[in-house]
C-alpha cells in the first residue's frame, strides 16, 4: 500500500526525515497490530548485544506480518523502546536497511529504564494496514 503521509509545514520537520507525522489509512483497509516485538530468537534464546536485538527484532516482525499477509511496506506506525540512548543510530540502520527511504511511516522513539527483563535492550510495536 503506498502511504498517504503528512508532514505539515506548520511542524517541526521529522529528525532524520525518516518518518512521518501522520500517515492516512484509505478506508476498508486491513489492520494488523503486533505486539511489542524484543532480541529473543524462534528458538527462545536472548540476544546479547542492541545490534543483535534489533536485528532480530525486524526478522519477528517480517515474519509476523508476512504470517497475515502483509509486508514491511505495509507498516503504517512504528514505536520503539530502548534502554540505550544511543540505540538510535543502530536502529536506524536496520530501519534503512529493511525499509526503502520513501517509505516513512510515522514512528516514536521513546528512551526507557527497562523493559520486561533485564537482557532486553529494546522491543518495538508494529501497526500494519492494507488496502483491499
């Protein structure tokens, strides 16, 4: 689905120009919500590293939205929670590396003390929506 999105110029421009303000849902469109998607791989290990985490957080969430037949270049929203500041930069890099730069959903990065265990580093929410 090719998103309608909106950046007013009345705000500030997205930091990294990498997502939007607003996104548009045409009407009938599917909806898919996931849950906070963290590092633990299919075979329920717990990945060390941020990098590692993030990493594998986009492989759970690929698979999750191809299990309901949608794609990345469906996501509409993307929040994302990390216990490192830093992790920005290497969630950004996943983020190009999985979705194209015209593709911007409208996204929130928020820096938290910690998630639902202490090996977590970072999890991030999902909404997908497709046009019929």
């Amino acid at each position: 689905m090719r998103l309608i999105t909106r950046n007013p110029k009345t705000t500030a421009p997205p930091p990294n120009g990498r997502f939007s303000h607003s996104v548009e849902i045409p009407p009938n469109a599917r909806w898919l919500y996931l849950a906070g998607q963290v590092g633990i791989t299919p075979e329920g290990k717990t990945l060390e590293t941020l990098e590692e985490q993030d990493e594998q957080i986009w492989q759970n969430t690929i698979l999750t939205l191809e299990d309901a037949g949608f794609g990345v270049e469906d996501i509409v929203k993307l929040t994302v929670f990390s216990t490192d500041p830093n992790g920005i930069d290497i969630h950004m890099k996943h983020r190009a590396k999985y979705l194209n730069s015209d593709h911007t959903p409208a996204s929130t990065w928020l820096n938290i003390s910690s998630l639902a265990t202490p090996q977590l580093l970072i999890e991030m929410e999902t909404v997908a929506a497709k046009a019929p």
